[in-house]
C-alpha cells in the first residue's frame, strides 16, 4: 500500500514538473503570475487565522471559512494587473494565453486554500443537517451505491432533481465516506465557468483586459457575496450551471465547426436538464447559438437569422433531438419506476401557477440574488440581463454585434418561474444566471473600451 502511495506521489510529482516546463516554455507560467498566485496561498495559510479571528471578534464570523479567502485572491489579481500594467509585459494577456493564464492563475490559489479550509473533512464523516436538501440527496445516494438502487434512486417518480444524487454516490464511490471530494467538485465548477466564460469571450474578440477584469468581478460576487454559501454545500446548483456553460460554450459559432461539437453540446446539455429540469427551456433555446456570430439592426438580424436557420437546420434539429430523446428518456425511466409518463409528478410541490406579482418578486430575488437589499451581484446580474433583452428588439451602435441567442437564454432562464417557485437558500437560483450576464457586460464594455485611451493602446499592442 505505501509502495503504491509513494509510486502515485512520483508519477504527480513528474506529472507536474513536465506540465510547468510545457507551460513556461508557452510563457503561460510566467514569474509574476506564479509569484502573485503563491504569494495569495502563503498569505492565507499564515495571515487567514488571524483575519478570521478578527473578524471574529467584531461579530462578522463566516461560517464557510470563504470570506477572507475572497479577499486575498482578489488582492492578488488586482496586484497581478496593476504589475502587467506597470510593467507592460502582457505575455499572460495574449488572447491565445489568456485562457489558460486565467485558468492557472486562480487554479493555483483556489485549489490550494481550498483544500486547507476542507482538510478537516479528509478521511472523516460529515454531519448533514436533518430535513434539508443536501442531506437527501446524501440519502439518495446512498440507495444508489449501498442499496444498489440504480434505477429507482430512491424515488419512483423523480420530485428532486434527478441526476445530482448520481454524482454524489460517484463521489462516496471513489473517494469514500469523506465530502472532501464532492465540496471541490463545486470549486471545479467555478473555476471551470470563468474559464470557459473567458474562452467564449476570445471568440466574441473581447479584450483579454476586460476579460480579466471581468474574472475578478465574478470571483468577488462568488467567494465574497452571499454565492459563498452554496460552495461545498451539497446542491445542484454549481453541477447544473457547468454543463449549462459547457453547452454554450460548444455551440456558440457551430456553424462552421465539426459535427461533433453539436453532439458534445446535446450531450452536456441533456446531463444540465437532468441536473436542473427547469433548465429544459434555456438548454432547448440555446440552439440559436449554433448560427452565431450575428451581425446587424433589429430588422438586419432578424432577417439573416432566418435565413441562417433554413441553412444550419440539420446542425439545430440534431441538438435539438438529443434533447428531446433526454426528456423522453427522463419520462420513459418515471414510467417504468413509478407509473407517470411525465418528467415530475403532477402538481409538484413548486408549482403556483400564473401570477404577475409572484412572477416579478421571483425575477427580483434572480436579479438581486436577496430577498431584500439587493446584493453586489445585482451590478452584473440587472444590466447583464437587460441589455440582452434589449438586444431582441431594438439594436443600436453598441449592440449591433451583441449575440442574439443570449437574448434567447436569458428568456429561457426566467420563463420557468411564470408557472414554478424559485424559494429558499438565495442567491440559489442566481449561480446560473450569473455567468451569462457577466457576457453580457463584457461585450458592451469592449464596444466602449476602442473609446478609452489605455485599453485603445491595449488593443494596438495586441
């Protein structure tokens, strides 16, 4: 067993030596960035009790150990920006690095203070809270592994989301009785959302500033903000948003790429509904990304996006049927288990039926991610929403080149919650949101940015 250990610990150990030469060599691992990343880690572990204990006594504790964390990552990509500015060495800015710079950079810090606020729950049993949503999905999946219930996990007919249990007892399965494993599938998902978000952006030609910037606005909202709660608690939420992203981030521009992306993008897409079933409307309508990039006035991109659709219609009907054989599938497996050809009961527990002012106070909660003062994600959540339904219907200079289909899966987030609840645990019904509209608003800031001296020369220099 420990000749094992040890084996494993060597091949890393060389694993990771290999991967950073690769990565210096592509000037991706560069000194400032290395240097401000572990600069962050060392900080934290020796500077974070004393910051908690602070914070402690003044009565502003946080339970999730995040908070401060927020704070030494952020300081250290404002200080990493502030050193590429002064410096003028923008090696990491270059739109064939940035991604991966982005990646690095916040994987480095994440990963690491991370795994030292969680190293608790290493080899050990956790204590669920009794009558919550985390702790049934622990019971479900424990019927799933233990039980060897399979099929009917634990329901006949699906009422909870169907698919995250699966992922929990994968987890158990793996990685043992800890929760170790399952909290850091969540710091993958955010980690994963800012880097796919800024691969989509180098293909909507945004500036690596913006972009990056952008990233340290959503860390900020997600390790700083009320987002904080929902890492490593145990929900869907952050599984459900990934594979949302993932199959937008295969989709956009598909017109013109291999086959396979649509395939990708219908599989990741059926994994997100079965993760989240009131994400079968925006999953469906992101189709309309298949023939993006668009270009034009209301009645210009109207016109072509019909045009386009008579064209791409094989790429679009081919996504839009692995969808659907994923819903049927959802409903074919409730028969069998439960009786109900239908993808939930009828009359869950969420449904309300139609009331404007329920409507609007459940779109208010999504766009300020609180039940009452709105929260600083509202900045990013309330102009990144309108200004993708503004693009629908009326297009002038700064949005001629804004993707329409965004306007499409901003409807498709919301329309769910005419007719269903959004209750409990906000900013929960927030995380989806707030990868789309932080798009949103980087695209407009990059019409905006060719007005702006410094960011002009960014652009020249690029």
């Amino acid at each position: 067993s420990y000749l094992i250990d040890i084996g494993g610990y060597f091949f890393l150990l060389v694993w990771a030596i290999w991967a950073a030469h690769g990565l210096v060599k592509k000037e991706v691992l560069t000194f400032p960035l290395a240097s401000f990343s572990l600069l962050a880690v060392f900080i934290f572990s020796v500077v974070g009790p004393i910051v908690k204990s602070i914070l402690r006594n003044i009565g502003l504790s946080d339970p999730t150990n995040i908070f401060h964390l927020g704070i030494f990552i952020v300081g250290a990509s404002m200080g990493l920006l502030c050193w590429i500015i002064w410096k003028q060495d923008y090696r990491n800015f270059q739109p064939e690095r940035i991604t991966k710079s982005i990646f690095l950079f916040y994987g480095i810090m994440i990963f690491s203070c991370f795994s030292h606020v969680w190293r608790h729950t290493l080899g050990k049993w956790t204590l669920w809270t009794p009558g919550d949503d985390w702790t049934a999905y622990q019971g479900f999946a424990r019927k799933i592994v233990v039980a060897g219930e399979w099929l009917n996990a634990g329901e006949g007919v699906f009422i909870m989301q169907p698919l995250y249990r699966y992922f929990v007892g994968i987890y158990h399965l793996l990685f043992g009785q800890s929760a170790f494993a399952q909290y850091m599938a969540d710091v993958w998902c955010v980690l994963g959302a800012i880097t796919l978000i800024t691969s989509l952006a180098m293909k909507l030609r945004i500036s690596t500033l913006i972009v990056f910037v952008g990233s340290i606005f959503y860390l900020t909202i997600v390790l700083m903000g009320g987002f904080r709660y929902h890492i490593g608690k145990g929900l869907i939420e952050h599984h459900a948003m990934i594979f949302m992203v993932l199959a937008v981030w295969l989709l956009y521009g598909a017109r013109e790429g291999n086959f396979l992306r649509i395939i990708g993008a219908g599989i990741f897409g059926v994994i997100g509904y079965w993760l989240r079933q009131d994400h079968l409307i925006v999953i469906s309508l992101l189709v309309f990304l298949i023939i993006e990039p668009t270009y034009g006035s209301v009645r210009e991109v109207w016109g072509s996006y019909w045009q386009q659709v008579q064209t791409y219609w094989k790429r679009g009907v081919t996504y839009f049927g692995i969808i659907s054989f994923g819903f049927l599938l959802m409903c074919f497996r409730n028969w069998w288990v439960g009786g109900v050809f239908a993808p939930t009961v009828k009359n869950h527990v969420i449904y309300e039926g139609f009331d404007f002012h329920a409507f609007y106070l459940k779109v208010r909660l999504m766009l300020t991610a609180s039940y009452e003062t709105p929260s600083f994600a509202t900045l990013i959540l309330l102009p990144g929403v309108f200004l993708g339904l503004l693009a629908l219907i009326w297009r002038p200079q700064f949005l001629k080149a804004y993707p329409l289909a965004l306007g499409w899966a901003f409807i498709g987030i919301f329309l769910p919650y005419v007719f269903f609840g959004n209750p409990g645990y906000p900013p929960r019904k927030s995380i989806h949101l707030l990868p789309v509209a932080l798009l949103s608003i980087m695209i407009i800031f990059n019409y905006y940015s060719i007005k702006i001296p410094f960011l002009n020369d960014h652009h020249d220099k690029k």
